[in-house]
C-alpha cells in the first residue's frame, strides 16, 4: 500500500474530474432538450459526488484515522478530466448523435467503475466507507441508467 504524498491533490483531482462529468452532462441537457430531465439528474449527481469528494478530504484532514492511498497517478485522473473536457468539443459537433451521447456516458461511468475510482481510502472511519460506498453504488447506478436508456434510444 502506497500512502499519498499529496492526499488533498488527489481528492481534488477526482473532485475535478466529478465536475467535468457534470458540465458535460449539463451539455448534454442543452443538446438534447427531449431528454434534459434524464442528463440533469445525472449531472446534479455527478456534482453531488463532488460534494462529497470535498467532505470526504474535510474529514480527513480533520483528523480521520482514514489514509488516502496512491492507487494510480494523479496525472491519470487529471488526463482523464481533460479528456472528458475534450468531449465538449465533440458534442458540439453537427453529427454527434443523442446515441453518441449515451454511448460516451457509459464508457466514462464504466470506466470509473472498473478502475476502481472511489477505492481510494483505506481506514476504520465509518462515514468514510459509507461516503465511498455511496459514491461506487451512484455510479453503478449511473451505469444502469445510461445502459437502459441508451437501449431504448437506439
């Protein structure tokens, strides 16, 4: 087990990168208007992870037996938020379909939930496996969401 060296830096990279999924929902909204409710929600969420992200260094740095681990690179989090910044740009291009937006919706949520995003604390504190929890079942539940409604739009 590595101990982060910079435990604030990484929760702030993830936070970053939980509000990049929300501006990009929020895109969505603007480009799909038939199903602005549908990427609302999942925006709020994402922007609600961030939230919660913030809290979780809060208590950390409060004095929370919790450790932040280093389970991958910093520099992956912040290229990965760069990326999801980069897909604005594709949105906004004229062929870029609602499917597009469905399809790049799930890969991103997948991807948090394969590589294991919200495992990045090790520790007894209650509230912080209960706050990771619920950041990897929101996420699944991101997964399901995108899944079903990309099934019925395609």
């Amino acid at each position: 087990m590595n101990i982060a060296e910079a435990p604030g830096e990484i929760l702030e990279a993830m936070k970053e990168h939980e509000q990049a999924l929300a501006h990009l929902y929020e895109l969505y909204a603007e480009k799909y208007p038939e199903c602005k409710d549908f990427w609302i929600s999942l925006s709020l969420e994402e922007n609600q992870h961030a939230t919660w992200l913030g809290k979780l260094w809060s208590e950390i740095e409060n004095g929370s037996e919790d450790i932040v681990v280093e389970r991958f690179p910093i520099g992956a989090v912040q290229r990965s938020t760069e990326y999801v910044k980069k897909l604005e740009d594709t949105a906004n291009q004229p062929d870029f379909t609602l499917v597009n937006a469905l399809s790049t919706a799930l890969r991103l949520e997948e991807a948090l939930m394969e590589n294991k995003f919200f495992e990045v604390c090790e520790g007894d504190s209650v509230k912080t496996k209960r706050t990771l929890n619920l950041l990897a079942q929101s996420t699944q539940e991101h997964c399901r969401k995108v899944r079903k409604y990309l099934q019925e739009n395609r």
